[in-house]
C-alpha cells in the first residue's frame, strides 16, 4: 500500500514538473547604458526605463512574442563647445535620447519546468523610435527619427510563487542608422515580475 | 478575464509612461547663457589695427515695450577692453569724421524679445533683428548685412530673452553692388533675462569675454 501511495505522489510531482506554460508576460524595470557614439553623447546611465513582454509558447522550449519598451537618457553637459566650420557656439547643454523600441522576438529555454529556474537566449527584431534632443540656452535641436534594430539577449526567470518569476534580463539594443539620423545603441539590464499561466 | 485586465492595465500604464521623459536641464537663467560667434575665413585679422566701435546701442524691443539702456555703457566698455587687449588701437568719433577710416568698425546692437516661437534656421533672422532695416553707418544708408553662412535646423523657443549682438566690419571691405556690408566677424549672447542688475553686468562682461576666447583669430592664431 505504501508503494503505491508513494508511487502517486511521486507521480504528483512529476506531472507538476512536466506541466508547460502557455505563455508569460514581463513588466521590467530597465536600466540603460549607451555604448558606441550613443554613449559617446550621453555617457550617463539611465535609470529611467520600463519593459514590457508578452510571450507565448509554440514548444516547451521556445516562445515568440512582442515587446515595447521605453528609456530616458539624460545628461547635463557645462560650458561645451561646439564648432562647426567657422560658427562656435558656447553654452550649457542639456542631452536627452528617449528610446521605444517595439520588437518581436523569439526566446528559448533551457529547461521545461516553470517552477524551476531558467536561462534563456533570446532575439528581437523591429522598429526603434528614437528622440534626441539637444537644448542650448533657449533652444532645441531635435531629431525624431524611426530606425530598424536588433536586440540579442540573454536571462534568467526566478520563480517566487505559483505562475509568479523575477525576470533578470541583459540586452543590447542596436538601431541601424537612417539617411538623417546615426545609428544607436545600449544595453538594457532589466528586473521585474514574470507571471503565466 | 482578471488577467487580461491586469494586462490591459499594464500596457496602459505603460503607454502613459512612455510619454518623451525630460528630466534636469537648465535651472537658473544664467544656464541659458549661450555665447556664439562667427567670422570670415577670408577674412586677415592681422593686418587690424585699429578699430572704431559705436558710442551708443542701437535697441530692439517688443512693439510698445521700452529699451533698457542701463547695460550699454558696460557693453561697449567691456567690448572696447576686449579689443584694447588684442593690442588694437581706437579711434574716436572726430578721428572718423575728419576722413581716416579704422581698420574696422564695431556696431552693437540689444535685444529683448519676450515669448518668441522659433522653428527654423537662420536663427538670427528670427531673434528679432532680421526685419530691421536701418544700416545707416558710415555712409552706406539701406545697406543690408551680409552674413557669410547658412545653417538648417529645427527648435523652438518661448521665453523672454536678452541678446547682445555685435557686428564688426570692415569699411574697405563692402560691396556697394549689392548694397551689403560684409561682416569680418560677429558675436552674439543670449539668455533668459534676469531681474538681478549685478548678475546681468556679470553675465554680461563674462560672455563677452568669452566670445573674445573662443575667437583666437582675431589675434591672427
């Protein structure tokens, strides 16, 4: 009688571990860090930035899905300089770059049991908008702009509770340039709740 | 049901986040001090000697409003020592009218334009003096300003600001075919006035200073 008893239990739980989601979405808090000529303009960190996620499964290992994100860079610039051709302009300058992209992705897992940590490798493609604006004085340069972008990333979900994971995430954001506009880039370290069904 | 609209809160919390955030920038007027000058790469300052700037400031304001005068003094003498240290030599009024001309001539003018929208280059066309006709200096009456460049770009603007602006020619080098007095070199500041006499003058004498730093040419470097 014993053996069965612990032959069901067992089974219990191994029918919990095999259980597979269907889908998840992420709200993220998401921290920014400029690389390349991006970083070069604004060498500040952001820590203005949310991330949000819906994901969904086509196999126990990989999900497809959408994200639209959001970050501020900010940076205050004293007594710059600029020179361009026989014009200089002193002044203050005030640096902002707000960034949203809005990717589709594709994630994998390593690992099947959304009650047990998992690393994932993932990828987005699609659009980046991009406003940059330089304030000098009592103006403004500003540059609004659509960009195609890439978005590798790697990360980890944390289950806490029942459907309920913290969601780390590193990602490196690239916007191509455009005919008027450079090309940016960063890397985004998010942290946030998870939650599927 | 409760989690799509848990979800549809989110995106729409979301949503009103992702609004252009603008966080910092300037405080205090003097933050929006900027000082700006251009010259004529054709132009030979070297061979400067002596210069002739304006007694008086001529003023721009908003139709109605009144000039304020109480800085001019300050600015022509902060420019007059600016010009002194460059090893140049003044000449005044009488020196003029008896018929010798200076190297080069200075002529300043003020500005204050409240609530102005800005969108487009040149920038100086809409500070206010792009309408202003009256050149009437050394002999050239009607005489338009040639100003040796052009820029694009897009901004706008809405404060009450202060401008100084100060054009130096020279009197040999103008060209009476198209009625326009080429500029060898100008300097512009410009903020967000202040209400304090003190740091007016200071910010004043210190963009003035600066234009001159920013303008090693001027010496022949």
């Amino acid at each position: 009688m014993k053996k069965y008893i612990l032959i069901a239990i067992v089974s219990i739980f191994i029918g919990t571990a095999g259980y597979s989601q269907t889908s998840i979405y992420t709200l993220d808090y998401t921290m920014g860090f400029g690389t390349g000529s991006m970083g070069e303009y604004i060498g500040k960190a952001s820590f203005r930035g949310l991330t949000f996620e819906g994901r969904g499964f086509v196999s126990d290992n990989v999900s497809v899905g959408a994200l639209f994100s959001w970050a501020t860079f900010y940076e205050a610039r004293e007594n710059e300089t600029i020179v361009q051709d026989y014009t200089t302009l002193f002044g203050n300058q005030y640096r902002y770059i707000n960034v949203y992209p809005m990717l589709a992705q594709v994630h994998y897992y390593f690992g099947i049991d959304p009650h047990k940590t998992r690393v994932y490798l993932g990828g987005g493609i699609g659009t980046y908008s991009v406003n940059k604006e330089t304030q000098i004085g009592v103006w403004a340069l500003e540059e609004n702009k659509w960009h195609f972008g890439v978005s590798p990333e790697v990360g980890v979900l944390l289950p806490i509770a029942y459907a309920t994971m913290i969601n780390i995430s590193l990602r490196y954001n690239y916007a191509v340039k455009t005919k008027n506009a450079p090309d940016y880039s960063w890397l985004g370290l998010s942290i946030g709740f998870a939650w599927g069904n | 049901m409760k989690k799509l609209f848990l979800n549809l809160i989110i995106v729409a919390g979301l949503a009103v986040a992702m609004t252009a955030c603008y966080p910092g920038g300037a405080e205090y007027t003097d933050d929006t001090d900027i000082i700006l000058t251009h010259y004529d790469p054709e132009y030979n300052f070297n061979d400067v000697n002596t210069y002739h700037i304006s007694d008086s400031i001529e003023h721009i304001v908003d139709e109605g409003d009144t000039p304020t005068y109480k800085y001019d003094q300050d600015i022509i003498s902060d420019l007059s020592n600016n010009f002194d240290a460059l090893g140049w030599e003044q000449f005044d009024l009488n020196d003029t009218l008896n018929g010798e001309l200076p190297d080069v001539a200075i002529v300043v003018s003020a500005a204050e334009i409240t609530t102005y929208n800005v969108y487009s280059y040149p920038w100086y066309g809409y500070w206010g003096w792009g309408w202003y006709k009256s050149s009437d200096y050394y002999g050239y009456p009607g005489y338009g300003w040639g100003y040796p460049w052009y820029g694009g770009g897009t901004y706008v603007s809405t404060y009450t600001t202060g401008t100084v602006l100060w054009r130096l020619f020279d009197p040999e080098y103008i060209s009476e075919s198209d009625s326009t007095i080429n500029l060898a070199w100008m300097g512009v500041l410009n903020g967000v006035m202040g209400s304090g006499t003190s740091n007016t003058k200071a910010r004043i004498t210190e963009g003035i200073d600066q234009a001159f730093k920013q303008s090693a040419y001027l010496k022949g470097e």
